[in-house]
C-alpha cells in the first residue's frame, strides 16, 4: 500500500489510554504451545502521516498494541487510520530530526517527502515498514521511549536508530 492517499492505508497505530511500560513478553505455556493473551497497551498523542504523492498531512490518534496488530485509531472517532500485523513488520527506523528515516528498498513513502515548512524544528519519528506497507509516526517527548521498547517487545524487531545529519 506504499504511498496510498488514504490515512490508514500508509500508517498503523492506535492509543486511547495513558503510556504505559509494555509487560514482559514470556514464552507460551498453555495448551499446543500457544501464547497467553497480550495485554493491550496504548499511547495518546501519537501522530500518523497521511501520505498523498510527496505531501503528507498528520493526524492525532491513539497507538494501539493488541491482539497481534499495531493500529493507529483517529482521535475521537476510534476508526482505523492504519493497522500493521506484527509479523508484517520487516523493519522500524527512528530518528529525532527535521524528517523521517526509512529504507528505501522495502515500502516506503517518496523520497522528497514533504513533511512542512522550513521552519520546522526536530521531532521524533518512527517509520514501520512491511513489504507491501509502511507507517509513518511522529511521536512526542513523554512518549517515544515507551512507544519504541513496545515495538521491539511486541515485534521483535529491532529498530534502527539513525543519525539525522543536522548539525
């Protein structure tokens, strides 16, 4: 679904409650081997990037980490701006500066992404990438640490810190 004009078709994240420390994820005991249950957990405050040609717009939601998916709820109305299964997730790239990070040989936004003006300041950025789709997060100072370990925690994946080359 890369560079779909739709929010949600380009991003996946839900949160409606206060940040929380994920819960360590343990191994399965119960029958055939199956995992426990996950507790859900969710961020407010977390921003998705509706991506349409290079322009982007965001929109405030609530990141969402339940029953295998991360998805990104609007603000208000609970509907799916974007959801991404756990196991869809090839890569997760963060970096603090003017623009997101990604790797350009999965899905992936344009390259000369607009993401605003030229007097934007440093953000925090979280791109989850998929073979067939990416998420492109702008998380908040109170939240990017708890919102990165969930990830690694949930997916397995580790995520790639990037330098962002402003001096």
């Amino acid at each position: 679904m890369p560079g779909a004009a739709q929010p949600g078709a380009t991003a996946s994240s839900r949160s409606t409650g206060p940040a929380a420390t994920p819960p360590p994820v343990s191994a399965g005991t119960g029958r055939r081997g199956a995992a426990p249950p996950e507790t859900p957990i969710e961020y407010k405050d977390v921003r998705v990037l509706a991506i349409t040609g290079r322009r982007s717009s965001d929109q405030q939601g609530v990141l969402s980490f339940s029953a295998g998916n991360i998805t990104m709820l609007g603000r208000g109305t609970n509907a799916a701006l974007a959801s991404m299964p756990y196991d869809a997730l090839l890569r997760a790239t963060y970096v603090r500066g003017r623009d997101p990070k990604w790797d350009p040989s999965l899905a992936a936004p344009p390259q000369d992404l607009d993401v605003g003006g030229m007097f934007r300041t440093a953000k925090h950025w979280l791109v989850l990438q998929g073979r067939e789709a990416f998420v492109v997060l702008r998380l908040e100072d109170n939240n990017w640490r708890p919102v990165l370990n969930a990830v690694v925690e949930r997916t397995k994946v580790q995520i790639t810190l990037e330098s962002s080359g402003e001096k």
